[in-house]
C-alpha cells in the first residue's frame, strides 16, 4: 500500500483506562490504525519511535503532560497534528496548547462525535499535506523535460501511443480543444523520435495571410519580387531532419492546401520564384481544434490532404474530462509562476483546490495556467486561497439552483441535485466524487442511497 493509500494513524495517549478503551473503539470502527498508551512516558516513547498523522493526548498527567508531549511531537514530527484534552479546561492552558502548535482543544467532558469529527478534520489536513508534497514531489521530476504532466489513464495511454508514433516517420494530426496543449504533444513526438537533435519547427497557419505564410514556409528567391535581395529559406527547409508543426492548420488556404499536399508527396518544395525542386527531410506533425472530417465534407479541406496527414490521430481530451490532473498542473504552475515573479507562494488551500478541480474550464489547461498566474500576482501570503481565485470560480460555493418557474427548490433537493452532477463529472468514481464534495465515502453512500442516485 503507497503511503497515499493507507489509513491514517492514531495514536491516544490518557492515563483513564476507559477514555483509552471508549476512543479506540470509535476510531478502530471509522477505519484508522489506532495505537493507544496509557501514561504519558509511554506515549512520549511512542512518538519517539515512529511518526502519527494525529496525536490525541491528555493535557493533565502524572511525569510526563500533554503539553510535553505536544512540544516533543512538533520537533519530531512537524507534518503531525495534536490534539489535545483535558478535564482541567482553562483559557490559559487552551492559549498554551495552541501557541505551541496544538491543531485543536478539547475539553472533558466532551461528545463522542464532537471529538471523532476534530480528528477527521485533522487527519484531512495531514492527507492534504501529504498529497501536496507527493505532488511537488513529482513535479520537480518535470522540469526541463518536454514532458506532459498527467495521471489520468486516458491521457496515459495516448502519450503511450505517442511514443509508438514518435519512433516512425509517419504524419501525425493532434486534435483538440484550444488549449489542450497540441503544441506540446507535437514536441513530445519529437522529443521521442530519432529526429530529437534536429529543429523543431512551429508556424501558426491562421496567423498569417496566404502569401506571407507562403513565403514563411517555402522561402523564396533571391529576385523573386521586389524587395527579395537575397535567397531566403523557408519553415520547410528551417525543419529540415527535424519536425515541423503545422498549428490550425483548418485555417490554410486551398490554394496552401495544394502546394503542402505537393511537399508531402513529392518530399521536394519549390521555393517563391525558383524552378528547381528543393529535396526536403521533414516530419510532419499538423494540429487543429475543428472537425476536419466536417472540413472535408463541406469542401474547405482536401480530402487527400486530410488523409495524407491523418496518419495517426492524436485526440487530446479536454481538462474538464481530466479532474485528477487539476491539483498536478495546479501546482506545477504555482511552482514556475512563483520562480518567475520571486514570490514565496508555495501552496493552494483545500478550499481553493476543490474549486480548482470542480471548475469546468472551457479554456482548458491554458485557462488553468492563467488563474494560477493571477492568484500567485495577487497572493500576499505563502498559500494561495479562494480569495485569489476569478468571481466566476468563486461562484461555484453560492450556486444556487432555481427552477423555470422561479421558484426555490428545497435544500435536500439542492444537495441531491449537486451530488448527482458530481457523480456526472467523476463518471460515477465514488472516492473521487466525495473528494470533490469534502465527505468520507460512508457519508456520500447515504446521500446517494438517501437520494435515490444509485
């Protein structure tokens, strides 16, 4: 079991034998791994040994207190939380407790259920932390690489596909939302194939009107027209031995369209004015976000040309089909935007991060670059939060549903229709959709058996 995966660990230290008997019996029930100890010299022994997510400590005890064992624990274990109860509640002893770094206070006599939900909102606040540093973790081993960041399954397979790809010499189209980062996988084709140490070379097809991307991509001669003093080569030949990336290439002319299809077939260009073929080395890799298919039949695309490039299909899926993604990329571009505007922002609030990953992103990964880039601008401290994040994101925490008829549903009916939705967009993954809505798994299997969304 990866340390992600496994059950949080408990340790409750008291010298009342019954409130060690009475709390462990609840939480070994709720799941966790639960270790107990009876004095306070046993329980210091005990942090001394190995590391708890939480720590449930009495305050009052003979030898060694609580608050020992809570200044013990925060040198040892940083990453651990305390909690600590007492049946001698004072607000001294309280201010004490939390200036030394206690996550919570409880005092005696106290509700089974007040004390199981603090330890849950402490064992929540250490998974995060862990989830967190596993995902820096990972991220540091993404830099400088051309490499696409993604534990999605769907997105796994095709990058397999493309490294397949990458080690032929066939055509590749990549198709996909703005956004999506089309450009990127073509450079993770290149970067994979036996032409990485020749250029990479890009050219936006929509950018330019049809004589000057003509010029940009097959060069000219020296005379050709007025003002060409000098031979100049195109895109085509700058690529040669390498790849050259054709971005919106719907957006090419027929009268491009003809000359490309040429290139492809012929592997020779004539430049603007010239007369004798130019021989040309070149990997092609084209990309759009239309449906080239519907181009075809509608006559503003070749069809031999569409085939000629559509020798694999690379379908990027869009980010909001990519949940798990969101806390990876999120804080890949935390760390680069931090770096580059000096600032110590370093982490994102779990509130902030599930409005992160619910968010629909019609931008996709571009959309989720720029809100990162804006909340680290906007950041005064070293955690990003909800504050920072656009009104729009923001308005996903008051959403409220209201029927045509304009009236308002119920909060039952709010609360069922939101988990329906969830479920939607986790495509009925269970762990995934409580993640999202901030509940244990047990807790959404009675809302969904509740609700009838089963």
């Amino acid at each position: 079991m990866t340390d992600l995966a496994r059950p949080g660990s408990l340790l409750i230290i008291d010298d009342e034998a019954m409130a060690v008997r009475s709390l462990s019996h609840v939480f070994r029930k709720e799941g966790y791994e639960v270790t107990t100890c009876q004095s306070g010299p046993a329980g210091l022994k005990a942090i001394e040994q190995r590391r708890f997510d939480v720590v449930l400590t009495d305050l009052r005890m003979e030898r060694v207190d609580g608050m020992a064992i809570l200044k013990r624990c925060r040198e040892l274990h940083p990453d651990s939380e305390v909690i600590v109860v007492t049946g001698y509640a004072t607000l001294n002893s309280a201010v004490d407790a939390m200036k030394e770094g206690a996550f919570h206070y409880v005092a005696k006599p106290y509700r089974l259920d007040e004390v199981r939900e603090i330890v849950k909102s402490a064992m929540e606040v250490v998974r995060l932390r862990r989830e967190n540093h596993e995902l820096r973790r990972r991220i540091e081993g993404y830099e400088g690489q051309v490499n696409i960041i993604t534990q999605d399954l769907t997105m796994q397979q095709l990058l397999d596909t493309a490294r397949q790809v990458a080690g032929t010499d066939c055509n590749v189209l990549i198709t996909g939302e703005s956004g999506t980062g089309k450009e990127l996988m073509a450079r993770y084709v290149h970067v994979h194939s036996q032409r990485v140490a020749g250029p990479f070379v890009a050219v936006n097809c929509g950018a330019l009107q049809d004589e000057l991307l003509t010029n940009e991509l097959f060069g000219h001669e020296k005379g050709a027209f007025t003002g060409a003093d000098q031979l100049k080569r195109g895109l085509i030949e700058v690529a040669e031995g390498g790849t050259l990336f054709l971005d919106e290439i719907a957006e090419m002319s027929m009268n491009m369209q003809v000359r490309l299809l040429r290139v492809l077939q012929e592997r020779e260009l004539l430049r603007v004015g010239g007369t004798q073929p130019v021989k040309v080395d070149v990997r092609f890799v084209a990309a759009t976000n239309r449906h080239l298919q519907d181009a075809v039949a509608a006559g503003r695309f070749r069809s031999d040309l569409y085939f000629r490039l559509n020798v694999v299909n690379l379908a990027l899926p869009p980010l909001r089909d990519r949940a798990d993604d969101v806390p990876l990329l999120a804080y890949y571009f935390l760390k680069k935007h931090a770096q580059a505007m000096a600032k110590t922002v370093n982490d994102i609030e779990p509130d902030a991060m599930r409005l992160l990953v619910r968010y629909d992103y019609p931008g996709n990964v571009r959309e989720l670059a720029n809100i990162i880039e804006r909340g680290v601008a906007l950041a005064d401290t070293p955690t990003l939060g909800v504050a920072q994040l656009p009104e729009a994101m923001r308005e996903l925490t008051v959403r409220v549903l209201i029927t045509p008829g304009g009236s308002m549903p119920t909060l039952e009916a709010n609360e069922a229709d939101y988990i329906r939705r969830v479920l939607e967009h986790t495509r009925g993954n269970r762990s995934q959709a409580a993640e999202i809505l901030g509940i244990d798994r047990v807790s959404l299997w009675r809302k969904i058996k509740r609700y009838g969304l089963a």
